[in-house]
C-alpha cells in the first residue's frame, strides 16, 4: 500500500546539478572548526592553536535547448576555498591570549597617503590663498 501524502519521485536532477551538490558537501564539510582552529601544538609548555578564516565559494550552470529533432545540453561548474591565517591563541600557565597575526603591508597604504597628503596639503592651501 502507498501513502498518498507522499511526495513523488520528480526527475532525475542534471549531471552538473548533482556534481554542484556533491562539491558542496566535500567543501563545506572541510569548512569546519579544525580548518579554522588548527590543531594544538605544545611545546616548552605553551600550547598554540592556531586561527584562520575558511571561506569557499561555488558556481555553476546549465542550458538546454531543442533545434528540431536535436537537442543540446551543457553545463559546468567551479569552486573555490579560501582560508587565511588570521593570527593564534597562546596557552601558557592556565591563561589564553588571542594573538593577532598582521600584515606588514596592510599599513603601508595609509602611511604613503598620509605622506603624500602630507607633501600635498601645504602647496594646495598655498594656492588656494593665491586664487582668493
């Protein structure tokens, strides 16, 4: 006997749509919290556990058209995973500290602008009384 409530099978799902669906679980399923708090290494008594962000990304995509008697299907897809060290987390006697890791460069930009609007600044304001 057949339950009448339940749903019925629709079609099969196209190639890519499964191959999309399987990417997804292998990816996400790396997205995890070891990804982004790596394993613990001690030494010395200091234990370090190092922190990331984890980051991924699909895409896809499929057609389908008939031309008479012919019919065309495509389809394609991509991914990507990203994780970037964001700095770790020093145990040492019973105490946790988060320490961040920076980039060197991240300032480099602020600090050129600064010097440029630095030079810049007093020969523009020294034009500007000219022009009054």
């Amino acid at each position: 006997m057949t339950d009448p409530q339940a749903p019925t099978p629709g079609p099969a799902p196209h190639p890519t749509v499964s191959l999309l669906e399987r990417l997804a679980e292998k990816l996400g399923g790396r997205a995890t919290v070891t990804a982004v708090y790596g394993e613990p290494v001690t030494a010395e008594g200091v234990t370090v556990v190092p922190v990331a962000r984890v980051a991924f990304g699909l895409g896809g995509g499929t057609g389908h058209s008939v031309e008479g008697t012919k019919t065309n299907d495509g389809g394609g897809g991509g991914g990507g995973v990203e994780a970037r060290p964001l700095g770790y987390i020093e145990i040492r006697d019973g105490v946790s500290t988060y320490k961040p890791i920076r980039d060197p460069w991240a300032m480099a930009a602020p600090v050129a602008g600064g010097l440029l609007l630095g030079a810049a600044l007093p020969k523009l304001l020294r034009a500007l009384r000219r022009h009054r």
